[in-house]
C-alpha cells in the first residue's frame, strides 16, 4: 500500500471509530440520565457501587491488554502468529481468573451480614462482572489487531444493548431487572464477536507470557486510571459509612462532572503518538515539553469556562428532570471544582508513558490514593457528610495536580522561575473559576419558590459568571492566536 492510500485509510479507521466513539458517549449519557430519573437516590447509590464493581473488571488483566498492543505489533513484525495467539488468550484469560477470583469472595460476603443491602443484586452484578472480563478485553484485542471498523460497529452494538435493555428494564421493573438485562446484553454482545471470528474462547494462560504481559501493562494501567480508583474507593467508603442515599448523590455529582473528562482524554490520546514519535527520533526533553505544556495551558483555559457553565446550568436540570436528586446540587458543585484539576493529571500520563515513567507515575498514584482513602474515611469517622467528603475528593485531585507538575518539572530540570511560571499559567484559570462560583453563589440569592423561579436564578448567576468569565475568553482567544 502506498504513502496516500495508507494515510486515506487511517483517516477512515480514525473517522469511524471517533464517530462511534462519540455515538457511544451519547448513549451512555441517555443511559445515565434515564437510570438515575427512575431510581430513587438510595437506590441509585446501590447501583453505583455494583457498577464500580462491574467496571474494576476493566483491570483485572492487571494491565496485560495495555501491553497487548506491543506484544501485537512485535509479533506481526516478526510473523510470529502462534506469540499473538498465546499473548492473546494470556490476557484474556488472566481478566477471567482474576474476575473469577474476586466474584468468590463477593460472592461468600453477599451471604454475611456485611452486606445486608446488596445481597441479591450484588450475586446477579457478580455475573454481569464476569461477562464484563470479556466485553471489556475485546476493544484491546481489536485495536491491537488493527481492526478498527469492526471495533467501532462492537462499541456501538454493546453501547446499544446496554442502553436499551437497561432503560426497558428499569422503566417496567427495577434494579434487579436491569442486572438481569446487562447480562443479556453482555452475551448479546460476546456472542456478536465470537460468531464473526475475532475472538476464542480458549482456556490457554501461560504463566510466563502472563508475568511479561503484566510486569509492561500494571503501571501504565495504575498510573492512568488514578481517579477512577479514587472515586471508586470514595464511593464504597461512603456507602458504608454514610449510607447509600448519600452514595447515591456522590454517584450523581461523579457522572455529571466525568462527562466534562472526555476532553482532556480525547486530547491526552492525540498527542501521545506525537510525543512518542518526537522521542523516537532523538528529540531531547526540553525540545518536547513544548508539546505538553502549551496544550495544557490552553486546555486549562478552556475546561475552566465549560465547567462554571454546568456549576450553574445544573440546578434547572436537577429541578425539571431529577428532582429527586436536587440535595445533591452542591455536592455536584463541589466535584465540578475538583473536575478541573484532573485535567493536569490525564495529560501528564502521556508524557510520562514517553519518558518510560509508569513505574514512578505508579508510585505516585498509590500514594495518593492511600492518602484520599485514609483522609475520607477520617472525615466520615467524624461526622462529616456527603459535601465534607467531596471537598475532600476535591482537594485531593488539587494535591495531585501539584504533585505530578512537580514530577515532571523536575524530571526536565526545568529551574524554579519557570517551574513557578508554569503552575501560575495552568492553574490560575481553576482557581479563578472556583473562586467566581462560590462568590457568584454566595451573593446572587433569591427565592426559590418555585421551579421557574429556580431557572430565573440560574440564569441570572449564569450570566453573571459569564461575565466575569471574559477575561478567561479573551486570554483564551489571545492564546489561540499566538499559537495558530
């Protein structure tokens, strides 16, 4: 295949699977939205947490699919079909037997009186966990097969199934119903790939391949999925010690500010293939940090806008379309504030992976997320509710957005004038934002006696942010000039 015809069809793959990808994103959404209306909050606070549960299963490979792909591309480089198959079902197989293992123990524990409120629904998500081992490991497999159209036409047809089901069965039923309903769509799912071709369901797990597989893929995975685990261990803390009403407004403010995250991912994905190629053709660190801290400043200009938008667009949408879940308004708040923070984290994940730092990234990682678990468990301890516990959340990913840009300016041995240059350009715009919010927040109060009255107020404080928001704009523009 020549030069263009190559560059066309990467252009084609890139454009079917963005635009699957994105069709995804809104399916979930709907999803989300539709589960969360036709639950009560305590009973959306159950489902949260079997839902982590169901998606921890994403890493129970314990990295091996991340170091799938480099397994892959070697082994295609050197014909090497039987290394692909066996690195293959290593992986896979390693989600089962992990899944399976842990499913055990849930499975015993659902029986005790530690569990009292999970019980049966907590033994149907066992099964839906371990259909996820498979459905979560096939985009892997696919993306390191190079099959990019079929990847893209599977994350939308599982997209699909989970939508449907789920809403059909929560609309006529309940929770139960819906567990019962993502088990089928899960098969649905597996079944659709097996019955084309691109997957076997082997039992073949050879220990050495799949040591080698995780001593590559466990760091890369630790280091880059830091706050899902963070939310994921806040959440179970808070269903144990404060109930599931109050993890049912945790969950909420989680989901309304993750759906602002996909930016700096999508941006955090694009730019890694360029720093890596930069790195592979001998450019030196100072020559690419350019490539991560002039899109870092610029996204920190941007995410800032859009987030004190949704801190006050989300009150009308609370009072029309979840009013049940309008306690939890300044809970969502508070996590939109600490949503901006997590921007600095997912971009340096790129330029560590370059600078092979995983293992670093790891530590940091780790300890971070000991030292979240033991400040929200104190803080729970002593009294402090759902809001206490997400300002906590909050200031913690603060505390990682400093910790890592300390990391990586000390790892281009940069000097202190343009370290402090650097944290001031990228975190003023959060700061400010916060800052106008609470203001705005705290001085423009009416009376909500109603639920227009509600979106009158809202209106009146959105406008107001905005306009003090245009400073961010016009630096946001000016910045983009100069960089065009």
């Amino acid at each position: 295949m020549n030069q263009k015809n190559e560059s066309a069809q990467i252009a084609r793959e890139a454009l079917s699977l963005s635009l699957s990808n994105y069709l995804c994103r809104v399916l979930y959404l709907i999803r989300g939205v539709g589960v969360a209306a036709l639950l009560q909050p305590e009973v959306y606070g159950i489902w949260s947490v079997l839902k982590n549960l169901q998606d921890s299963t994403a890493f129970a490979n314990l990295g091996a699919s991340f170091a799938l792909l480099r397994e892959v591309a070697l082994g295609r480089s050197s014909d090497d079909v039987a290394g692909i198959q066996a690195a293959q079902q290593a992986a896979l197989n390693l989600a089962l037997l992990v899944t399976a293992m842990l499913a055990a123990v849930l499975f015993a524990l659902s029986f005790t009186g530690l569990m009292p409120v999970l019980g049966e629904p907590l033994r149907i998500s066992l099964v839906v966990m371990l259909l996820a081992s498979i459905t979560y490991y096939i985009p892997r497999q696919l993306q390191a097969q190079r099959e990019f159209y079929f990847q893209a036409k599977y994350l939308l047809l599982y997209a699909f199934f989970n939508t449907a089901l789920s809403l059909i069965a929560v609309y006529f039923w309940g929770l139960k119903e819906m567990l019962w309903a993502l088990v089928i769509a899960h098969l649905l799912a597996v079944l659709y790939v097996m019955r084309h071709g691109h997957i076997d369901l082997r039992w073949q797990l050879d220990p050495a391949i799949a040591r080698r597989l995780v001593s590559a893929g466990l760091p890369v995975m630790l280091g880059g999925s830091l706050f899902f685990f963070l939310r994921a261990a806040d959440q179970f803390l808070i269903f144990g010690l404060l109930g599931s009403t109050a993890a049912g407004y945790y969950a909420i403010s989680n989901f309304v500010a993750m759906t602002i995250t996909q930016v700096p991912i999508a941006l955090a994905a694009t730019l890694f293939p360029r720093m890596m190629e930069r790195h592979s053709d001998g450019a030196s660190r100072q020559e690419i940090e350019h490539l991560f801290f002039e899109p870092m400043k610029l996204l920190c200009i941007g995410i800032p806008i859009l987030l004190g938008g949704t801190y006050f667009a989300i009150e009308p949408v609370l009072v029309f379309g979840l009013p049940e879940y309008l306690p939890a308004l300044s809970v969502i708040r508070i996590a939109l504030i600490g949503m901006f923070f997590q921007t600095v984290w997912s971009l340096s994940h790129s330029l560590l992976l370059t600078f092979d730092k995983q293992q670093q990234q790891m530590k940091l990682a780790l300890g971070l997320l000991v030292v979240s678990v033991f400040a929200v468990w104190l803080v729970a301890e002593r009294g402090g509710d759902v809001d206490d516990v997400t300002w906590v959340a909050a200031a913690i990913s603060f505390l990682s957005a400093t910790v890592i840009l300390l990391y990586i300016s000390k790892l281009l041995r940069r000097e202190w004038k343009p370290i402090l240059a650097s944290f001031w350009q990228i975190l003023w715009p959060g700061l400010f934002t916060a800052a106008a919010c609470l203001a705005i927040d705290h001085y423009v109060a009416f009376s909500l006696d109603t639920a227009w009255s509600a979106l009158f107020v809202s209106a009146t404080k959105l406008a107001a942010y905005l306009l003090s928001a245009l400073p961010l704009c016009y630096y946001l523009y000016r910045y983009w000039r100069a960089r065009q």
